[in-house]
C-alpha cells in the first residue's frame, strides 16, 4: 500500500506504532494491510470499551442511520436517539443531582467547556488543577494540563490564571489558595481521578474529599474528568464512585460510544440552567450516530457484566504481573494498567518487541516510561494469558 499519500498528514502527530496500518478490526484483533493480525491492547486509547465493532454498537448505528444522521443542538429540541441515551446516562451517573448533560465531541470540548460553566456559574476566574494532568488539546485544554511538555511546546501564552498543585496533599492545595489564587477569585479545581497520561496515578480518596470541602465553602467548582478512566475503565461507571466525592461537574467521553465521537459535561440543573443563553453551543454535539452507539455501549456493558468482568480481568493481570521479578511497580485499576519497569530496561524496546509479537500496547508518563495497557472491557482470560506469556518471555533477558 502506498505511503505516498501519507506525507499530507501532519509529521507533529506522533505515532507510536507507526508501521501499522489497520484496514479491519473486530473484538480485541487489528488486521494490517499486510494481513499480520495483532491483539489491540490500546483500544483506541481507551476510546474501544467494547471492542472493535461490537455487532450490538453496529446494529443500533446502522438502524439509526436510516432514520436520522444530524440534528443540530441549536436548531432543533432533540431526537429520539439523544432521548434515549440522556435517560440511560443519567441513570449511571455517580449521584442523583448530577442531572443535566451538555453533549460535545472529544473531551478536549468537555474540558474547555467545564471551564466556561465554572467561570460563568461562579463568576470567578482562575482555575487550579494538578500537576502531571492531561485534559486535552485544544488551547482552553492544554492551559489545564502539564502530562508533558510536548503538548505544550512553544505554544505559550495560553489562558492566565491556571495554578497547579504539585502533589495530592493538604499542604500543597493550602499553599496555592494562600499564595497564588485566592477561594474568592477561584472558580473550579479540576482533577482526573485517576491520571492516564501521567502512568496510572491515582489521587487518593483523603486528598479529593478535602479539596471537596474547599469548594464546597468557598463557592469552587470540582471538576472531576472521567474521560479516560471513567465509562467503566476502573470497575465502576465511574472512578469518582470509588472515592466517596460528588463532583459539581464531570466531563466523560473516550469509551462511553465505543470509538464513536462523543463526549459530554454533566452537572445540576440549579448550575447549567442558570448559564446565560448562547453560552453553550457546538455543531455536531449528541449527533444522532454517536448518540446511538452511546446508548448501546451503555447496553452491552450492562447486558454482558462488563463491569465484573473489568474487575475480574484486571486482578488477573496484577497477579500474574507480580510475579514478574524486574517489574517496579504495577499501578492497577481495573482496566486501567500502568506498568513501571526497573530503570535498565528499555521500555520502548520492549513496546516494539510486543509488537513484533503481534500485540499493542501503549505508554504513559514522563517520555513514555511507562508501559499502559487500556484494553477493551470485554477482553477474555485466554486474551490475557496471551499477552502474559508473551511479555515474560521478552523479559526473561532481563531477569536479574
């Protein structure tokens, strides 16, 4: 296949196993243009919560497509598809007074736009978040955001009046609301749970139930931004659940469609109904295709347990991990793997050696030092097994 066409693609967008090119996909398995088959550990960054063309998610696009393709949010009411996934979202949202969904289409919008619903709602200005956190790309995004400085380079100035917190303790939030933004000029705090891009860190019950009670004095937006570890990822809807914490605001997206564009920011009704007409808007948002494979993501993890079998397929994982002796730490959350390596072990060597194996995986923190595995929910024990003979026989060599 030619390559030609190629070079009218950005060279800036980095591509991790840049000599595969996928021409068909199902379940867990990538086919190449050259018929190798791989086992998809990356699920489209985690965006593939079912798989690869789940025949349920094909079945309701492809009915919805004979009905209804686009119905603009500022033209119409709504549309039959976008109705049904409001009542199954609002369902499985982690508290009853989180009622009322504003639809975009990546979480780089949802981020950007709980910003504008914190600001407008508090009639504040500056934004704290926390250090190593990935919200997104656009420029309201990457002002939240310090993964890395890739993202960011020579992009700066972006937008004042973001201050981050260098780790999750009492101190560090207190310091920041003493010396650079004060509660009364704070408009929202906002955190990933669990940090993906950061390697699989997650931010302990203790530090966000205290940062909850700072907003919840001081008229501060908590934003928690589930786009990556929520929909099911961690064993729960939503990793927020597992820590006793109600956000005033949420951003999902990424696994919530199954691969389809579709993200959104929920909040209370009392916040999002007070926000000025016009304030909220966006072309393809809760489009009827996405909506559609929203609603039956939400139907398979369900009717399939997708959720136990997250937690029963994670566990498995860490155990057989541990018994890797050269592995330094295994950050585990379910479907949500960061694997730390011992400081001698090259881990994009053993990224590329996976891959010469047929299986893909991804990497996570500081210039990729972490191994992340995102893969679909519905993955099988045998899958697993596959991927675990596999990654101890590349790491035999290594062995102490």
């Amino acid at each position: 296949m030619s390559n030609k066409i190629l070079r009218h693609i950005p060279a800036a967008i980095t591509k991790l196993h840049k000599h595969i090119l996928p021409i068909k996909a199902s379940n867990v398995w990538i086919t190449n243009h050259d018929g190798a088959i791989y086992l998809d550990l990356t699920s489209g960054i985690g965006a593939l919560s079912t798989g690869h063309s789940h025949p349920h998610i094909i079945r309701k696009v492809k009915t919805q497509l004979e009905s209804l393709v686009h119905i603009p949010q500022q033209v119409f009411k709504s549309h039959p598809a976008q109705i049904e996934l409001t009542e199954k979202l609002i369902k499985i949202m982690p508290d009853k007074s989180l009622d009322n969904i504003f639809y975009v289409n990546s979480g780089s919008e949802a981020t950007d736009n709980a910003i504008k619903i914190a600001r407008r709602y508090t009639n504040k200005t500056n934004i704290i978040a926390m250090s190593r956190g990935f919200h997104g790309r656009s420029i309201g995004a990457l002002s939240v955001t310090s993964s890395n400085i890739a993202c960011k380079y020579k992009l700066q100035p972006l937008m004042p009046g973001v201050f981050f917190c260098p780790d999750f303790t009492k101190e560090s939030i207190d310091q920041i609301l003493t010396h650079n933004t004060d509660p009364d000029e704070t408009a929202a705090i906002i955190v990933e749970p669990i940090l993906g891009e950061a390697g699989i860190i997650s931010i302990p019950e203790e530090f966000l139930s205290y940062i909850q009670n700072i907003c919840n004095q001081h008229n501060i937006m908590l934003i928690c931004d589930e786009v990556q570890c929520g929909s099911g990822r961690t064993g729960t809807w939503w990793n927020i659940e597992q820590k006793n914490v109600i956000p005033d605001i949420m951003t999902f997206g990424k696994g919530i469609a199954s691969g389809f564009p579709l993200a959104g920011v929920v909040s209370r009704s009392e916040i999002m109904n007070t926000i000025d007409k016009g304030c909220l808007g966006g072309t393809y948002g809760g489009n009827a295709i996405a909506s559609a494979a929203a609603s039956a993501t939400i139907d398979v993890i369900q009717n399939e347990k997708l959720l136990e079998n997250t937690i029963r397929m994670g566990n498995f994982l860490y155990k057989e991990l541990k018994k890797i002796n050269n592995i330094k730490d295994i950050r585990q959350y379910g479907l949500m793997i960061g694997i730390e390596l011992d400081d001698n072990i090259p881990v994009n060597t053993i990224v590329d050696k996976l891959m010469e194996r047929g299986i893909l995986v991804l990497t996570a923190g500081t210039k990729g030092a972490n191994i992340r595995l995102l893969p679909p929910l519905n993955i099988s024990k045998i899958q697993l097994v596959h991927f675990i003979n596999q990654f101890k026989d590349i790491m035999a060599p290594y062995l102490p």
